[in-house]
C-alpha cells in the first residue's frame, strides 16, 4: 500500500514548510535586533512563497469551505501536491530551490550569530 508512505511523507513536507518559516520569523527578529551582523535575509519574493504555502497549509479547510480566500475550487490541488521542481496546493506554489534558499539563509543567520 502506497497510500501510507505518501501520506506521511506530504505531511512531512508540510512540517518542513512550517518550521521554515517559523526559522525565517526567527532568523528576522535576530537580524532586527543585530545579533547577527552581517546575516543576509533571504529574497523577499522567497520568503513571501514560503509564507503564503505554510498558510496554504494551516488554512486548507478554510479554503477548501470558501470561508478563506483563495478558495480552493476544481482542478486545484486539495492537498500539498509535490512535483519534480515545485510543490502546490490550490493556487500556491513553492519551488524546492526557494525553500532550499530559505534554510540556508536561516542556517547562515544561525552560523554568524555564533561566530560573534
């Protein structure tokens, strides 16, 4: 049965999606209180995908209900759906270079930070 394993692994990926940008909040708040000099932000087109995917995610009965805009309507992807070079659900899209960039951004914060 496929239908486990892949189950867990969009759910997977959503934790992921999460915790990124609860990373990236973090990552800014250190940045704005110049713990981490030096640290760069990540592109803001990024960090904007990310965020709008993690509440893609949070707020997928919602959208699902129509009771949250974007709804999510026929031929929309109900679920978090991961495709060669991107993932979506409804309307969103994140690419796995974006999030990729995202953690690492975060992941360089976290390293100057230590280094001072």
């Amino acid at each position: 049965n496929t239908i486990g394993p892949y189950s867990r692994a969009i759910d997977s990926l959503e934790q992921c999606i999460v915790a990124a940008h609860r990373a990236m909040l973090m990552a800014e708040t250190i940045i704005d209180l110049r713990h981490g000099r030096g640290a760069r932000r990540p592109p803001p087109a990024w960090k904007e995908r990310v965020k709008l995917m993690r509440h893609a995610i949070e707020h997928t009965d919602d959208r699902l209900t129509g009771r949250r805009n974007p709804p999510i309507t026929a031929g929309d992807a109900p679920m978090l759906r991961p495709l060669a070079k991107h993932m979506e659900l409804g309307v969103d899209h994140l690419t796995y270079r974006e999030l990729a960039g995202c953690l690492r951004s975060c992941y360089r914060t976290i390293e100057t930070v230590r280094r001072t």
